[in-house]
C-alpha cells in the first residue's frame, strides 16, 4: 500500500483506464516520433529534417531550371543544372546506400565505405559535369545535339 | 489484491514513459517476475546465436502498384545516376570532344529504328522518374493519401512517363 501511496505522486501514472488496460487504443503516443535517418550510426541523434527540406527545395528547384535551361541556354544555367542534378542524386543514392548497406547487415566498415564512396563518385560527377560545361558544348546542348543527330 | 496491484503497476511500468520509474518497476524485488533486460545488440546476438530464421518479406508479400512504382523510382533514379556518372566519366577521360564522337555515333549506321529505340530507351527513365517525383512532391505537402487517388496517380505516371518518351523518341 505504502508503495502504491509513493507511486500516486508520479505524474506518468496519471493515466486513463484506456491507456493502461488498451495502450494501443490511446490516441496519445508513448515515445515521440523520430525523425532521424541516420546515414551512420554516429549520427543517430541528430534531427533529420534541415536535411529533408533541402531535398525538397532542390527538387523544386531542379524541376524548375530544367525547362527553363532548354529554353533559354546559358552558361550560367549549364552550371545550375550540372549543380543541381549532381546535388539531387548525391542525396538519393545516399539514401540508397543509407538503406541497404546497413552496419548489421554488411559490417561497420563496409557501411562506412559505401558512404564514402558515394561522395567519391558525386564529387566526381560534378567536376565532370563542370568540366563538361567548360571545356565541352554543356549539358544542355548535349542533349540538344543527341536529339538532333 | 496483491495480484491487482502488481499486474496494475506492471502494464503501467511498460508504459511508463519514465525510465528510471519502469527500471525500478521491473527490476523492484527477485521473487517476483523474471523480466529480462535485454538491450537490442544482445537480442540479435542471442538470436544469431540461437539461429532463429528471419520471417519472409519480399518472398511473400504481394506486388502492389506503389510498391512496385516506388522500387522503380528509385531504380530509375539510380539508373539515371550511374549513366550520367558513366557519360561524364567517359567525357572526362577521352581525348575528343562531344561533337565528335556524336557524330561518330551517328554515322555508324544504326538505323532510324534503333535511333529511335535508343531515344525512348533514355528518356523513359527520366520522364517516369520526374513524373513520381512530383507525385512524391505532393505526397510532401500531405495529400493524396487515399487509395484511390494513389492508384489513379500511379497509373496517370505509368501512363504519361510512356507517353512523354514515346514523344521524345520520335521528335
């Protein structure tokens, strides 16, 4: 009894009939949601959705410069897609990565690797794409010309 | 009454946001339940040990239009990805430039078939790519949850993404 007494003054006991007999029917919670997707473990505690806007704000963006860059060519708009196509996939392939080179699944040093070796290679696409667009037609007329060949 | 008490306190405990409260709950006294703490390395590792099999997922569960079109999604996208790295890549290290190598691809005689093949083999992947992306996008802003709206979405992606590469392949 007198433990019971003690336990009364806890505020997490003060819980309806519902959320102790049926917790699945509370409408409330238990745990907050958490929005972390961690692409290391390292980074499990950090807030994911900084990132997550800016993913969806460069793919507005992306779906906007696109036609815009047919349409108008410019060197300057060569840049902004090169930059925005390497950004956009750099992420999506993270993600890929993030998901299924998992540290359980194929060990701490290979889920690491593979984390790596994605910036590696979007390191590499945007200098290749700017090299493209310097020393070459650019994107945009490349493309043109493959249509038109 | 003794028994009330403690079941009472013990689904409490396991809801008990708390954890210093659910700790004491259910590590209180040795002669009552014999709950074991695990921590969730201990638990795969048990299970390893055990060589307890993993349920069946994609064995077994059926093929439905958005996970189908999801996978594809990103597929595509990876896709895309590895052709543009390829493309760049091989811009990088061969020695002639774009127009050049065009046209050597364009004479080698393929014929307006395999053209036109090449054409729509390319832009199908980007047009269905972009076109559930948006489909994606206005998932972001909250709608179009219900299934009925998803099927329709996925079918009119399916549908124009063909479409809008059928286009492209033969302008």
């Amino acid at each position: 009894m007198a433990l019971l007494c003690g336990f009364r003054r806890l505020p997490c006991l003060q819980r309806s009939v519902v959320q102790v007999t049926a917790p699945w029917l509370s409408a409330r919670a238990a745990a907050p949601l958490s929005v972390s997707r961690p692409a290391l473990s390292s980074q499990l505690a950090e807030d994911h959705v900084k990132h997550w806007n800016a993913e969806r704000l460069l793919t507005v963006g992306l779906l906007g410069v696109l036609p815009v860059a047919f349409t108008f060519p410019s060197p300057a708009l060569d840049y902004a897609v090169a930059l925005s196509v390497a950004v956009h996939s750099h992420w999506g392939m993270e993600a890929i990565f993030a998901d299924y080179a998992r540290p359980k699944r194929v060990g701490v040093f290979l889920s690491k690797a593979a984390i790596g070796a994605n910036y590696f290679m979007s390191a590499f696409l945007l200098g290749a794409l700017f090299y493209f667009n310097y020393t070459d037609v650019g994107v945009v007329e490349a493309v043109k010309m493959l249509w038109r060949a | 009454m003794a028994l009330c008490l403690r079941l009472a306190s013990r689904s409490v405990a396991a809801n008990c946001s708390s954890r210093i409260l659910q700790k004491s709950l259910l590590t209180t006294s040795s002669r009552s339940w014999a709950i074991q703490q695990y921590s969730a390395e201990e638990w795969e590792r048990k299970n390893e040990k055990m060589g307890r099999p993993l349920s069946p997922h994609l064995t077994i569960y059926k093929f439905q239009l958005t996970s189908m079109l999801s996978i594809t999604h990103r597929a595509t996208g990876m896709g895309l990805h590895f052709g543009l790295l390829g493309f760049a890549g091989a811009m990088v290290l061969l020695p002639n430039s774009y127009p050049y190598y065009l046209t050597l691809l364009a004479g080698s005689g393929g014929g307006k078939a395999l053209l036109v093949a090449s054409k729509f083999i390319i832009s199908w992947p980007f047009f269905f790519h972009t076109f559930n992306g948006i489909r994606h996008l206005v998932w972001d802003m909250g709608k179009g949850f219900s299934i009925k709206t998803l099927y329709k979405s996925g079918y009119a992606v399916v549908g124009l993404s063909i479409l809008a590469a059928l286009v492209a392949a033969v302008v």
